[in-house]
C-alpha cells in the first residue's frame, strides 16, 4: 500500500473525522468568541495593571473608548485572537487524540480529567507567549500595536525567554481547565443530547457559564500575578509579598468581577459554538 493509499484509508476513518472536526471546531470557536469579547479582556488586563483606575466596566470601557475609538479597546487584541485560535486548537488537539487512543470504552470521569490536564498542557503553552505579547502592547503603546515590533524588539534584546514570563503561576490555568472542563462533561452528562432538541443551545451556554465561574473562581490570583509578571517580570514569591504588602488580600482579587464580566459569556458561548459547529460537520461530512 502506496503513501496515498494510507493517507486516504486514515482521513476516511470515523474517528479521524470526528478528531478532525473537534479541533476545527475549537479554531473557530476560539478565535470567533475572543474577536468579539476582545474589549473586556482588555480592560481585565488594564485593571490588572493598574492602568484603568474605576473597577466599574462601563465607566471603564467608556474612558478608553475616549482614548482613541474601537482602536484602543482592541489594542493588543490582535495577539489575543491569534493565540488562543492557536491554544484552542492545540487543545482539542490533545484532549481528542488523547481520548481516542484511551478508548470510548474507557471515558470514564478520570479519563476526562487526564485528557483535561493534558489538554491545559498545550493550551498554556500556545497561549503565554501571545499573552506576554499583548501585555506589552498594551503597557508600551511604542510598538503601533504590531506583533511583529514587539517580537522583534524582544529578539534584538535577547529576551526571548520573556515571552514565557508568568509562565510557571500560570500553570494554575491546568488547575482550572480541570475543573472546568470536568463540570462541564458532567453537566452535559444531565441530559441525552439531542441537537435538535429546543434549548439545547441554550443549556450548553448555560453549562459553559456554569463550569468557567466554579473553574475561575478556585484559581483567580493566578491571573492577576500572570499578567503582573508579563508587564515586569521578577520572582513569583517575591511578587506574592510584594502585593500582600501593599494592599493584603484583595491585591489578589483586582478585577475578579470584569473578570468574571468577561470570561463567563465568551466561556459559555464557546461551548455553544463548539457544540453548534460540531454538530453542523457532522451533519455535512459524516
């Protein structure tokens, strides 16, 4: 059997198609939800930092819509929506090759933490060094928004390791994408699916909500030291002090309710994207 002949034998088994269209599923709804929700991720980050002093999300996204239009709360966004269409769908990419090498037979709650852990894995992985990119767009408005400027300008530094700041307290995000992903495959697990069932959407957008807030909640502060550590990287513990110093506990907290503003809509119809593209591939290519 020739090279092509393998090739089309691979590509024409079911579970190739059904892996196929998880992780194109992923790239779509990704990148789809953060081009959309881009402006609250931006004011999560600016609270973060302390660049945007009102904790109220009108008020705020109004003072930096003043600043400079739709440009300025997309600043940095561009990193953003590339990496986490990238991080989405390296993370469906392990988590669907991991649980088709386990076996449908053995998905059981362990599998769909494991899958889960890995899953984070390559989702983390992907995304910090975009992250670390936006963040310093952001803060340092030198580089016009581009990519490319903030990238090169790292590289004739010989900062190439900065791209990955943060990126050890950001391991908590395994921590979260566990236990979002785990309540999630349990809610859904309520029902027998039936994609033409009425509300079923809706109960996904629900679930998706539902997961992200009980996953985000356990782990907030990791976000706040993450973004922290990209705008000026140091020692994480130092980091730790340093903050409960200056302002105790809830220096862990800063923007905990935009956050919570931003992440549970785009979160909730990310899984209703993810469920209503997998069902339309299905439905066209199987």
């Amino acid at each position: 059997m020739n090279t092509s002949q393998c090739v089309k034998e691979i590509l024409s088994q079911e579970e190739f198609m059904t892996i196929a269209i998880n992780i194109i599923t992923g790239l779509l709804a990704g990148g789809f939800v953060v081009l959309i929700f881009y402006p609250l991720e931006y004011l999560e980050t600016s609270m973060h930092l302390r660049l945007v002093e009102t904790r109220n999300i009108i008020l705020g996204l109004k003072q930096e819509y003043s600043k400079g239009g739709m440009n300025q709360l997309y600043l940095g966004g561009n990193a953003s929506i590339l990496g986490h269409t990238i991080a989405w769908g390296f993370f469906f990419l392990i988590f669907e090759i991991t649980s088709f090498y386990i076996g449908p037979e053995k998905f059981d709650r362990q599998t769909v933490m494991l899958c889960s852990f890995l899953g984070s894995s390559g989702y983390i992985t992907m995304i910090t060094p975009f992250t670390t990119l936006k963040t310093k767009l952001i803060v340092e408005k030198r580089y016009e928004n581009s990519i490319m400027n903030a990238l090169d300008d790292i590289i004739n530094k010989q900062c190439v390791p900065k791209l990955y700041s943060g990126f050890s307290i950001s391991l908590f995000y395994l921590l979260e994408g566990m236990i979002q992903f785990f309540v999630y495959q349990e809610l859904r697990g309520l029902v027998e699916v039936d994609q033409n069932m009425s509300g079923i959407y809706l109960y996904f957008l629900i679930c998706g909500i539902f997961s992200k807030f009980i996953g985000m909640s356990c782990t907030y502060p990791y976000r706040v030291l993450q973004t922290i550590l990209q705008a000026k990287p140091g020692k994480v513990f130092v980091s730790i002090l340093e903050m409960y110093k200056n302002e105790g506990i809830q220096a862990f907290y800063r923007g905990y309710w935009i956050s919570l503003m931003r992440n549970l809509p785009p979160s909730g119809f990310l899984f209703m994207l993810l469920e209503a593209f997998r069902s339309y591939f299905h439905h066209i290519l199987c």
